[in-house]
C-alpha cells in the first residue's frame, strides 16, 4: 500500500491508522502548492481532485476521501476498530467520522485560505468552537469518542486538535477535550506518525 | 422506521433511499427555526445536534449523518445498492458519497445562511461549478455515478442539484450533469419523493 500525503494534513489521520495497525506502507509527500509528488510525478494523474490523503492499494485501487479510506483500512486490516455491517455500533463509530469531516473539517477549510475576508474566519471559528463543546460533551462520558476503545474518529479528532494550536482557539474550558488532546498525544501510533512527517507537538500533562 | 425532515433539505436524500427499497416507514417534520417536531417535541431531545435527516431504526436507535444514514439503509434493506466490505467497489461508491457530503453539500451551506457576505457567497458559487464540472467528466463516463447501476450518491447528486435551482448556477455546459439531472427527476422513487414533501420539479426532456 501507498499513501500519499501532505505534512500535517488530513492525511495524517490514516498514517496514525495504518501505524495504529502496523500496516506495512510507503508515504510518498506531494507539494501541495505545484501538485508535484516527492518523486516528480503530477499528483493529479493520480487523484484528478488533487487532493490527500489518496491511497493506493496493494492490488493497485486508488482509493480517496478520508472518512472512506478509513472504512477501508479498517474492514482490510483491523476489525477491532470497526464492527461488520451487522452490528449497529459500526454506525455510531461512522457517525463520529462523518461529523468530524463535515461539521470540524470543512468549517476548518477556510481558516488555511488568504481569500476569505477575517469576519467570515470569525464565524467559522466561532462554529468550531460550538462544534469542540459537543465532542466535549460526549468526553465526559466516554474515555473515546465512540465509546471506552480507540477507533478511527479519536484519530481524525487528533489531527483536527493539533491544527487548532494555529488559530487563537479558546480550548482551556474544554477539559475533556483536553484530556483527550493530551493522552492522544501520548499513544505511541500518534506519536510515531507526527515524528515520521517532523511535527514537534508534545501532550501538557 | 422513522425519518425526521425538513421541506427540501438534504433528508431528501435518505427519503428516496426509503422509497427507492420500500421501506415501510414514518415521517416527521421538522420547523428548523424553532426545532420543534410536527408533533410538538423538541427536536434537540432527539438529535442534540438538531439537523437532518436523523432516523430511529426499528430497535429505537437513534442515527444522525447522511452519509452514514444512507449506508445503514442499504446494508439493512437494500444489498444491490452498495456491495459488502469484501467488494472494492463498496469504497468507490462510499467515495462519491463522501465527495457529494464534503465537496458540494458543505459548500452549499454558506449560500442559505444570511450571515456570510456576497463575495463570499461568490467564491463558494465559483467552488461549486468547479466541483459539478468534475462530477460532469464522471457522468461523460457513466451512466451514474458509480458506474451503470443506480446507487446511494445519485440521490445525494439528485438533491444537490435541486438546489441549483435556487441560485444562479449555470449547468447548461454541463451536459452530462443536466442529462444525469433530467434522468434522475424521472425516477419513480424521485418524483414520489418530490412529491410526498410537496416539491414540484419536473425534467425538461
């Protein structure tokens, strides 16, 4: 399997997966801003969308879309993350996924881009930080998000917490978000993969 | 089964999943600016997050998230439209419908709410037809989205494209797009759909 990835994106969050599972992969980067891969290929004749995390399967599928390549690894490498279709926790476990990437992800995206005037990041800041006091909420409940066990959604919470450390974001009054944030930042796949792209991020606690 | 909706959102979507399989099934608005039911309850007591569509299964589940409401009906009812986790083409499917949620769904949000200003509204305008010109090379391709069989992503596309029409979107070069969108109003389970939330939209083949 291949990865292709870009450092500190989204893509991190099946790195911390295929790590998570000891999936044996190569990473190759792309240069977000040429579309260029690390070893000089077009990255859109790879993924014509342009966009990572993008895999390449071992019979050689491409597969892209984050909250799928997720699904993917899982059902294929480690059933422990994600039930089979007969157990109703496997959608709860999909519904994390799907609000992380439509309601923290997307609302994210703007905040990277120098075209969309500061009163419009504003109010996306202010969503995400209604967004963070409900997984809060579930936080002081369950140990993950989905319950006492790590699975694929803790990984995609992960990735979206160490981007809120560029942004003025008010977390402090989220203690649970910042339990999860710090015992994250000690599991040994996460701590692995940041190393593995040089991000230097280390839990407070 | 029960589907909470509101008038032309996007809980169209599951809806004619519903009626796609002939799943018996009752159906409960929502006024989204006081959250109330149709019935008189408070709809953040059913889903705190207060969107749709959310269904309660027969067991008294209670599931959120399109996209993962979509894939719980097909595993649950309706096997032809999305393949089991032994299939590779179960992830493409996923992939259009992650694509749709992602890359059309979420940049249509801003255009509905007040708050945004017009140049901004602009940019997501521009965001969009790129994104409907990537779908119009898929359907150059296909007869639908996943290939020559009808699946879940087609009613995503479906609905998505029901909201063009409140904005000044141009599809006429999109040829593909208009002929997938003319096709698709035809369906019976569509215009059952269209006409159960009392919508009138016709094709214009």
């Amino acid at each position: 399997m291949k990865l292709y990835f870009a450092k500190g994106a989204c893509s991190l969050v099946p790195r911390i997966i295929i790590n998570e599972l000891n999936i044996p992969c190569e990473f190759e980067s792309i240069d977000m801003k040429t579309k260029m891969t690390e070893s000089g290929k077009n990255f859109h004749d790879i993924n014509p969308k342009g966009y990572v995390p993008t895999i390449v399967t071992d019979d050689n599928q491409v597969l892209t879309e984050n909250a799928v390549i997720l699904q993917y690894l899982a059902d294929h490498y480690g059933a422990t993350l994600l039930p089979g279709t007969n157990d109703f926790h496997r959608y709860q476990i999909l519904e994390w996924i799907n609000f992380i990437a439509t309601e923290i992800h997307k609302n994210f995206s703007l905040l990277f881009k120098p075209q969309y005037p500061q009163e419009v990041k504003d109010i996306q800041m202010s969503l995400l930080q209604q967004k963070f006091a409900y997984v809060d909420k579930q936080l002081s409940k369950t140990t993950y998000l989905s319950g006492d066990n790590f699975s694929l959604p803790d990984a995609y919470l992960l990735v979206m917490l160490t981007w809120t450390t560029h942004f003025k974001f008010d977390l402090n009054s989220l203690t649970h978000v910042v339990r999860f944030f710090n015992m994250m930042l000690d599991r040994p796949s996460v701590k692995k993969s940041l190393q593995e792209e040089g991000l230097h991020m280390h839990s407070s606690s």
